[in-house]
C-alpha cells in the first residue's frame, strides 16, 4: 500500500510545492515593490519574506485548505464554464441531496464528495437524472422552553427526477405537509428517545408523508448569484491546486 502511495504522493507535493513557490514569489515581489510600499519597504520586505519563505516550506507539502461553502460536479475533469453544465442550488440548507441515478446510463453516483459534505450547488452535464434527497432542519427555542432544540428530520428520502439542460439554473425545494410525529426506529440523526422539558431536547417531528422534493427551474446559470459565483470560483481554484 505505501509502495503504491508513494508515487502519487510525491506527484501530488510537487504540485503543492509548485503553486506554493508562485505564491511565495508573488508575496516577496510584494514586499520589495518600492512605488507601493514607499521607504517602509526597507523595515517590511525583510519581515514579509521571512514570513513568505515560512509559508513556502509549510505549504510546499501540505493541501491548501478545502473552502468553506462546498460545491459538488458530477462529472470527471475540471470544472467546465456555465454554459456548459446544469446547476441545482439549494433553497434551504435543511435539504440534503445523497444520490444521483443517471436516468439514460443507469449510472448511479453520491452527491456529495465526501460523507462531511454539504455542498451548496450540484454541478452536472445535460441529462435526465433522478435525485434522492433528505430533510434535516433543527432550531433552538429558548424563549418558550429554555433552549429546547426541536429537530425536523425525514424518516425516508424524497425522490424528485430533474431534466437537466445545458446552461440552466435550477432550484432544489422542499415541500412540507402536516407535521407528523417520527417513531424512534425512524430517526437517523438522533436515536436517543426526546426527555420533555429538558434543556437540549430533541424532537422528531416530521416523517416522509410531510416531506416533498421539488425542481423548478430559475432561468440561466449565468444569472447566478454573486455569491455563489465566487463559491464555484473559490472551489474550482481549489480543486485545480489540488491538481484535480
């Protein structure tokens, strides 16, 4: 096993090492650049290339750090330009996409790149999927019970087909209906049986008879929001110094 990770591990420092020297070079031109800094480049280039040199030998064999609001393509090879690709964003942090089947292909795969992700907007080429997706919300109340924290969870996933299109912005929703109490055997997130009245309480409240996913379509992925353009951003200059 280590034989078999050693190349790829040295291919993959190099990588690191390689935009690690770029930055590094673009932080120390910054210090000595005399018309920004004026005379204190004298008393700060010294300072900021140590600092810089630092940051070369800790980030020549370390990743650079995954970014916060996470992204999820469903197909291989570096992120492709908008006009390319289907986005389905979500409405509500409380759903949760875990499965995709490819409806032409049979193809089934996660929505996710790792179990601790909860990417923001799934990324796919132009097809008929169908995606399975779970609701998980939770709220503190601490005015009326004293920080009790109530918990809406699906006992069983909703399944929603979408037709994606190329260059298209879609929305992921969840429908809710009459709120129904959860058996104890269907919560997933927490097990432990609720204890009235008690600070931290947890109660499930919701079961897949309430619960309904639904796509709409919103118009084009070029008019995404600001915000979520500089999270693709962010994640496609992730994955590229990933060397992805």
């Amino acid at each position: 096993m280590l034989l078999a990770l050693g190349p790829a591990l040295g291919w993959q420092t190099g990588c690191y090492a390689q935009r690690a020297v770029e930055r590094s070079a673009e932080q120390i031109g910054s210090a000595w650049d005399l018309e920004a800094q004026g005379p204190g480049v004298l008393v700060a280039g010294p300072g900021l290339t140590t600092l810089a040199l630092g940051e070369l030998a800790l980030n020549s064999v370390r990743p650079p750090p995954e970014p916060r609001r996470q992204w999820f393509r469903g197909y291989p090879g570096p992120m492709r330009p908008l006009a390319e690709v289907a986005l389905l964003c979500h409405a509500q942090r409380a759903t949760n996409a875990t499965a995709i089947l490819a409806l032409e292909t049979g193809t089934l795969m996660p929505a996710r790149h790792a179990r601790w992700h909860y990417p923001e907007c799934l990324e796919l080429l132009a097809g008929r999927y169908r995606v399975q997706v779970h609701y998980y919300d939770r709220h503190v109340d601490d005015a009326a019970s004293g920080l009790e924290t109530a918990t809406l969870e699906s006992s069983q996933p909703s399944v929603v087909d979408w037709e994606a299109e190329a260059g298209g912005l879609y929305q992921l929703e969840a429908v809710l209906g009459p709120l129904e109490p959860a058996l104890e055997s269907e919560a997933s997130f927490f097990r432990a049986p609720p204890r009235p009245g008690t600070p931290g309480t947890t109660a499930h409240e919701i079961d897949a008879r309430s619960f309904e996913a639904r796509i709409v379509r919103l118009g084009s992925a070029a008019d995404l929001d600001p915000q979520r353009l500089e999270d693709r951003e962010r994640w496609r200059a992730w994955e590229e110094a990933l060397g992805d």
